[in-house]
C-alpha cells in the first residue's frame, strides 16, 4: 500500500506547502496514539534544525501530542542522531526530528522514532496516516489528562559525551587542525565543542544560522566553502556536516573532496583490523561505486546492496548482522554506536584512523579509484515523468548503448521533486552520453 505522507525519510515538503500546522498537529495526535503502550504517562522528545518554519512545526506538534495526554520534552537544535540517542536515553515513547536534512530553508520535514531510537517501518507509518486521515475528536484527553510541556536543559553536553566515548579514552586529536562547517544546522554548538575537548584546533564555519541560511553554500550538499578555508587555514582535514548532521563529507589537505564511499572503505577497513566488523561484509546501495565494491572484495569484504536511503541501508545491516553501512552521500550507519546515521560520529571515525596511521588525510581516505560516475537531477512538477513512454524507450535504448560495459539507475527522490539519473562504467564519455540522452527525455516530458 503507498503512503500518502511518508518518502524515503519522514514527511517532507515546503513549509507552509505541505508542512502545515495543520499538518503537523495530525501527526502529533496520531503517533501520540500509535505510540500508547500502557497506562503510564507518556512522553515524547522533539528536537530541531534551525530553519524559521522549525519554531511553527513545532509548536503545532506539542499541541498535537498534548491534546491526546502525551508530554513533550523540547531539546531545540540538536542533531538527529542525538534525538535518537536521547529518545532511547530517556525511555521515551517516541522520538520526533523536525528537519528537511540537506534541503533548503523553506522546506522542512517531520522525522519519528520508536522508543527504541530507530526511525519507524512502512506498517507503522501506514497505521500513523491511517489516523491522521480519521476524526480524531472522540479520541482527545479528558481535560485533567492532557499533556504538559517543556524544555530540557543539558542536552547538548549529553550528545557531546555521547560522540566522545565512540572513541576510546586513549585517542586524543592534539596535533590535528580541523575545519568543521556545520552548515548553520543542527550541530552548529556540539560538533565545534567536542573536537575542541578533544583536543583538536578547530576552525569552525557554517556556524552562525539565521532561520534562514541552513545548507545555503555551505554543508555537505556545498563543500566549496569548506575547501576554501582548508586551504586558507592549511589545516589537516575538512568535515562537512548537512542541516541535521546525519550524514557528512571530507576534504583532505588539498582541499580535495572525500565522499560517503571513500568514508565506508577508510572505516571498514579500520573495523576488519581491530577486529569491531560483526560480518565479513558492509551495506551500501545501488549507487555506491563499483570501484569500493571491488576494492572490499580485495580485503575480503562483501557489500551488500539496499535501495537509497538510510532506513534501508539499516534494514539491511539489521536482517544481515552487519555493523557498517551507509551512502555514497554521506550518511554512515555504525549501529554499534546509533541506531541511525550520524555524520559527526563517522567523522571522528576517520579521524581516529588519521591519528592512529599518522598519514596525510589524502593518503588515509583514498583507498580504491572510483569508477566514473555521472550523476544528473531533473526537477518535475505533477505527475512523474517516468511514466512517459517516450522517456521509457530513452532508457531502454541508454542500457542497450552501455552493454555490459557500465550500469544504469534511474530512479525518484524520496526526498525531493526530482528524477536521479546515475551512469557509471569505464568510459566516462559513453556513460556521459547515455546520461544526457535521458536527460533530455525527461526535461521534454517535464516540460510538456
């Protein structure tokens, strides 16, 4: 059955647009219910990113959840894998991230959890919209039932202790000279801190959010800044964190970028020596290059596939017993450590491995020779373009050009309003080629 609210990774969309109060209110009196396991009192933690629209989502979801006798403890800014970790701490009921992750400020999303701090699955989802779409009102608190509630101080330095003890007490950063761009998100107070109480001299940037400003050339999605100021600063290393800091990107001394494969492999291979990995194998998905796969098999590391998007990278690593796994784009899963990915932890993860070899970053994060890979959005508005049957027979007649000699993905973003055209292979022309072919199909279908 397919969900009317829930994509990939939440409820997403512009604010105000689709991310109502209204909206919102729905939410919070429907997984108040769904998430009822007794007759205790129950609560729920919501955190945000810094988007303007933040202070409205939430506002309506504490009146949602209050209204059917659930408290609410508000934490303000905090990465998402923090409000996991604090869900599952605090033995809450669930756990809500109000956040569009890497999107821009006029977007935002509401993300769950279970009390077990790990984001929701299709069928509770299902259940949760089920109600939203239902007459709620004989189902409200009684008057001396409702929910009360307030904020919680001291969250932040938790988050920070957290991170920390994912290394061991014997690792200290001294010596290193980190830029950290928070992008004006989530962790623009905690990623800064604990790298300096880890000893490292950090440079931060992206640091100063207005509302307005999250993700805007800056972040993850736009690491330009950060190599910049590597450059600049000569410092060792670059870390660049999205608007919720679930996922990550580095740049080396030269300012060079270092993607969510090159990630997997530096940490994969790093676990395998210390003997952390659960499994002879790691998840990716169907866009990791072909070039990590072969260089795992080279270790004796299988990789396994998933579909794009960290709750099924997750799924995965939890049907498989594995304890790595993320994105090419960044979003690293140490299950281990969280129940969900969080960018600032991977990072700390290389960086310990910087310290332990005592090599250049260029030198630690590269480990295989990707593939060529050619990645190209096309935005579309109403129905999907993919249904065009003349954008059908470009596909067809793309996959029939690579032959054997590359691979083909052609998807929709769970997260956004586009259509993900991904070509890799030996030759980059070829892959290029075939790329812009059905490019150009869907612009024409798109437009028409």
């Amino acid at each position: 059955m397919a969900r009317k609210y829930f994509g990939t990774d939440g409820i997403r969309g512009r604010a105000n647009g689709k991310i109502t109060p209204e909206l919102a209110l729905k939410v919070g009196q429907a997984a108040g219910l769904v998430f009822r396991r007794g007759e205790h009192r129950h609560r729920v933690l919501i955190g945000k990113d810094t988007r303007l629209s933040g202070y409205m989502i939430e506002t309506a979801l504490i009146a949602g959840f209050t209204s059917v006798g659930v408290d609410v403890f508000q934490t303000g800014p905090m990465p998402t894998p923090g409000v996991a970790m604090l869900t599952r701490s605090m033995r809450c009921d669930a756990g809500v991230m109000i956040s569009a992750s890497h999107n821009p400020f006029d977007d935002n999303g509401i993300k769950l959890f279970g009390p077990d701090g790990f984001k929701l699955s299709d069928e509770i989802e299902l259940e949760i919209e089920k109600l939203m779409d239902s007459d709620l009102g004989s189902r409200l608190a009684k008057a001396a039932d409702l929910g009360r509630a307030k904020r919680i101080d001291g969250v932040q330095d938790r988050y920070i202790e957290y991170a920390k003890r994912t290394l061991a007490r014997t690792i200290s950063l001294e010596g290193l000279r980190v830029v950290i761009d928070c992008a004006n998100g989530a962790a623009y107070k905690v990623a800064p801190e604990a790298l300096w109480e880890l000893g490292a001299e950090v440079f931060s940037i992206g640091v100063d959010p207005d509302g307005f400003n999250i993700n805007r050339e800056c972040g993850s999605t736009s690491p330009d800044a950060l190599s910049a100021k590597v450059r600049e600063m000569r410092a060792d290393i670059g870390i660049a964190l999205d608007g919720d800091a679930d996922r990550v990107v580095l740049v080396d001394e030269k300012g060079r970028l270092v993607d969510g494969d090159q990630l997997l492999a530096v940490v994969a291979e790093s676990f395998q020596e210390d003997g952390r990995l659960a499994q002879p194998a790691i998840v990716g998905t169907v866009m990791s290059n072909l070039g990590l796969e072969r260089h795992l098999q080279s270790l004796g590391i299988g990789l396994v596939r998933s579909p794009v998007g960290d709750r099924y990278v997750l799924e995965q690593m939890q049907a498989n017993g594995i304890n790595v796994g993320g994105e090419q784009s960044g979003h690293i899963i140490l299950s281990d450590y969280a129940t969900t990915g969080d960018g600032f932890v991977a990072a700390l993860q290389v960086l310990a491995v910087v310290q332990k070899v005592g090599k250049p970053v260029s030198q630690v994060c590269h480990r295989f020779e990707p593939l060529p890979q050619v990645l190209k959005n096309v935005r579309y508005e109403g129905r999907k373009p993919l249904d065009d049957a003349k954008v059908k027979s470009a596909i067809a007649s793309a996959e029939q050009r690579l032959n054997g000699q590359g691979r083909l993905l052609v998807r929709s973003s769970g997260t956004e309003p586009v259509i993900r055209v991904m070509g890799e292979g030996e030759d980059r022309a070829l892959v290029e080629a075939t790329v812009d072919d059905i490019v150009a199909a869907l612009k024409q279908s798109a437009a028409a």
